[in-house]
C-alpha cells in the first residue's frame, strides 16, 4: 500500500508543477494551496514565506534530479555513451510533459533562473549552485571519457562542460518556447562535434 503524502509535500509538488508551468511570479500561496488541498492557513505553518517554499521546492527537485543524473552518469558502459543518454532523458522528460499535459514544461531551475535573476538573490544564488553541481558531474563524465580516448583530453575541461549544459539548457528552452520536444532531437550531435571541436 502507498504511503499518503504529508500536506508539506503536497505543497511543495503543488509549487513544482505550478512553477513548471507558468513561472513564479504569477503564482501566489492561495492557488499552491488550493492546487496541494492544504488551507491557506496551514501554508505558514510549513513555510515562512513563498520565498521559502520555493527554496525547499528547488531542493527537492534537485535531489530528485541529482539522483538520476548520477545514476546515468555513473553508471555502467563507456562515460561518452553515459553523457548521451542523459542528454536523451533530459528530451524523453519534455516530450513525456507535452504527452501528459499538453506542454512542453521546460527546465525548473532555467525558467527560474530567467524569470528571477534580478528578482531575489536567495533563490538565484541556490540555482547558481545547482548549475554549479550539474556541471560539475558532467565534467566529471567528460574526465572519464578522455581517460577512455573518447574525446581529446582538451576537451575534459569543466569550461566543456558548462557548454555542454549550456547546449541543454538552451534547447529546452527552445522545445518550450515551440511548445515541440522534436526540437531537441539534434542535442546530441550538437554536444558530440562540440566535444571534437
């Protein structure tokens, strides 16, 4: 039997899904309440602020996402053929959002670093550090891959690897924007000749 889940996280897959989906700005604690069926006034009890929530949102995404990225990444088989299999989930989740939802959702930590880097420095500077993370593990995959003659040790550098989430980030953002996963098909190839480049 399946655990029932707390009203402090049906609040924060309440905030996720709504972040996804339309951003942060033009959502507020009643409608994340509403959408988790917690009241309003339970809402303070969990979280200080929305600022707060979002925080503890960002966090357990992340934690989320981290686990299946080091799952891929550190997994079995040559560390090349790992960071392409990520790049191929990461457009398996967009087109699996416009399957079950009719859109194309994006990346949360993207659409929240575009909508709020000016805004709030507490959630910019914890997106920071995930990026920060992400690209750390894929440099990491792209150490492996040198060490394999997959690509030039040149390439191994965590500059590389910002551009290759870069690459990501920007094609998600180019699926959401046309609202069509299809856009993402070419991020491999792309990520493959920048790595030989």
């Amino acid at each position: 039997m399946g655990r029932t889940s707390t009203a402090r996280e049906r609040l924060l897959d309440a905030a996720c899904g709504l972040m996804l989906s339309r951003g942060y700005g033009t959502i507020g604690v009643a409608e994340i309440c509403a959408r988790a069926d917690v009241k309003k006034g339970s809402f303070y009890h969990f979280f200080e602020s929305k600022q707060a929530l979002t925080i503890e949102a960002i966090n357990a995404h992340w934690a989320a996402q981290r686990s299946a990225w080091g799952a891929t990444l550190r997994g079995d088989g040559p560390a090349e053929d790992r960071l392409e299999q990520l790049l191929l989930d990461q457009a398996a989740a967009q087109r699996a959002a416009k399957t079950e939802g009719g859109a194309v959702s994006g990346c949360l930590f993207g659409n929240l670093a575009l909508e709020m880097s000016t805004q709030d420095a507490v959630v910019q500077a914890r997106l920071a550090e995930i990026f920060d993370e992400q690209i750390d593990m894929v440099h990491a995959t792209l150490a492996d891959a040198a060490e394999q003659g997959a690509i030039p040790r040149s390439a191994a550098t965590r500059t590389t690897a910002r551009a290759v989430l870069a690459q990501l980030e920007g094609m998600v953002m180019f699926a959401k924007l046309a609202n069509d996963p299809s856009v993402m098909d070419g991020l491999w190839p792309q990520v493959s000749r920048l790595l030989r480049s």
